[in-house]
C-alpha cells in the first residue's frame, strides 16, 4: 500500500439512488482500517467548490448502511462546467488536505472528475451509482437491484386493480436512455409488453399484441414503458392511443417517479456497495487513479473512466424475446 495517499474525499453526484450510503459507510470504515483520514463532501461537486465538507469517520457512518438516499447530499452543478469553478474546487481540496477522490454517481460524475484529474492532477476513483445501471464496465450499478424490487413490487400490486377492473395499465418506469429496469422488472412482473429505448417496436405492433392478448381470453393486461421510449410522445398519448384503437380496453396510465430512487437499498446493494467501495480505498493506496470499479462476473474488477464513459453497457434484448413467449 502506497503512503503517498493520507486523506481521502468521498462525495456522491447526480440522482440519488439506494445503497449510497452503504457506499459512503465502506470508504469511511476502509479508511479507518488502513489508518487514513476520510473526507465527505456535501452536494457533491458543488461542495467542493464551496468547501463544504465533513470530518468522518468510523463511528460517523454507524446505522446508515440500511438507509436510502445518501448523507452527503447529491446536486448538479453548473459551476463545475466552468475552469473557473474547477479552480476554486482543486483550491479546497489543497486546503483540506484531501489526497484523492472517490466519486459515487453516473456517467456525468465520472465525466467531471476525469476532467478535473487531468486539469489539477488530483487521483480520483469513480464508483458506480445509479438505478439506471446504463454504466460501462459493470454488470450492476449501485441501487439498480432495489429499484427494480421497488417496480416489481409496484408492479404486483397494480396487477391486483388491472384484474378486479378488466383494465389495461401502462406502467411508465424510469431510464430516459436505458431500459434496464422497464426490460427486466416487466420480465419479473410478467407484463404483455415493455417497451424500450433500445428497441422501437412500433405502434402497429403493440396493438397486435394487446388484441392478440384479448382474444386469447385476459381480460386486464400491463404495459411496461421506459420513459425515454421513443413509439410516442409520452406514455399518456400513448394510452390515448391505445384505447382510441382497441376500444374494449378501458386503459389507465400509472407513472411511478421518484419512488423508484428510494426506500432502504437491498441486501444486494448493500454488498455491491461496500466491495466496490474497499476497492475503491485499496486502489488509490497502491497508487492507482483515475479508474472505475465494477461488478464483472461476480468479482471486483476496475477499468479506465475514459473506457466507462465511451464504452455502452449493452442490454440483453434476448429478454424481449423471452416476454413474448412467456406473455402467450
């Protein structure tokens, strides 16, 4: 281990998601184990800017693994965009003494701290949190396995009112450019039809598929749909449509929001969490730096953020196929 690295910053970036503090707890204790001091930066990129930062450690993360959202605050900011801003952050880490950074958030997260690494030489590790999981270089991003419990479990229950009222239901699910929760939450929640960035199926047929599933007797159906679908404008012109065609449907539209981003993270993501973050810690001690961890094949792997951030998590369209044949 490299005892160049004494004082470690910790901060998460961008949409919240479940098991961040699982995060947040692993590097503070990693820290402490390895008897360096560790850092938390508030509202991310913008506390750096402003110097808003917290001492942490071991005892300080007590009881949040268990916790959603994250202590540290998350933001976006505007000010980081600019060299100026970038300045005043690098300025404030030399002032705190911090050594490295280990930035817990998405692409644009990574994207900012590969900037600032090369302007200002200062280590950073990226560590992937977003339920989205659209981030090359992992099989699993923090908090995607709880939203996708959390939709499941939505899901079931919207089922229950579909069946009582003979009712069509277009679920919209979060991924504005990914559709990894629509694709397997509709898979685990049984849905006649998901619809995904990745693949545009068309309104024709959809409509094939919804009076197919009528005619073969169901009298109540679900409809899972990314928000970043691109068959219509949005998912309630999408039920007007619908129902406009086949008009037997009495259809309904539920759009889950921000429920997927909370709630306390399971126990998949409280693991994924905490190995990735060690990693994360024992990387920036033997002298790596600018580099993301993943989750490959069960193991903790790391890659290049330049690769992380040019390379495309590929979805398994495979699973498309599987929710025809299991929709019959």
């Amino acid at each position: 281990m490299s005892n160049t690295i004494k004082r470690i910053g910790v901060m998460t970036s961008g949409g919240d998601s479940p098991g961040m503090n699982a995060a947040i707890r692993a590097v503070a204790r990693s820290c402490a184990y390895y008897k360096i001091q560790c850092v938390g930066f508030y509202r991310g990129f913008q506390g750096m800017i402003d110097g808003d930062f917290v001492e942490m450690d071991a005892r300080s993360v007590k009881n949040i693994i268990s916790r959603g959202g994250t202590i540290l605050k998350s933001a976006r900011s505007k000010e980081f965009l600019t060299p100026e801003g970038r300045q005043k952050a690098a300025d404030n880490l030399k002032k705190a003494d911090v050594d490295a950074m280990i930035l817990i958030g998405g692409d644009g997260t990574f994207r900012g701290g590969k900037i600032f690494s090369e302007e200002h030489n200062i280590p950073v590790i990226g560590v992937p949190g977003t339920i989205d999981n659209d981030i090359f270089g992992t099989h699993y991003t923090i908090g995607y396995d709880t939203a996708l419990n959390t939709v499941v479990d939505a899901i079931d229950k919207i089922r229950d009112t579909a069946s009582s009222h003979n009712r069509l239901f277009f679920v919209e699910v979060m991924g504005r450019d990914a559709g990894f929760i629509a694709l397997n939450s509709g898979v685990g929640a049984g849905a006649e039809e998901i619809l995904i960035p990745e693949e545009n199926l068309g309104l024709e047929r959809l409509l094939a598929s919804l009076e197919r599933s009528r005619n073969s007797g169901k009298m109540s159906s679900i409809v899972v749909v990314s928000e970043g679908d691109k068959i219509g404008k949005n998912v309630f012109e999408l039920a007007e449509y619908v129902t406009k065609n086949l008009p037997d449907y009495d259809s309904k539209v539920t759009v889950l929001g921000h429920i997927q981003r909370g709630g306390s993270p399971s126990c998949f993501d409280r693991v994924l969490a905490s190995r990735l973050c060690v990693k994360a810690v024992e990387l920036l001690l033997e002298g790596k730096r600018d580099l993301m961890v993943g989750f490959v094949n069960n193991q903790i792997e790391s890659c290049t953020l330049e690769s992380a951030l040019k390379e495309k998590h590929d979805i398994n369209l495979d699973l498309l196929r599987i929710s025809d044949i299991l929709s019959t």
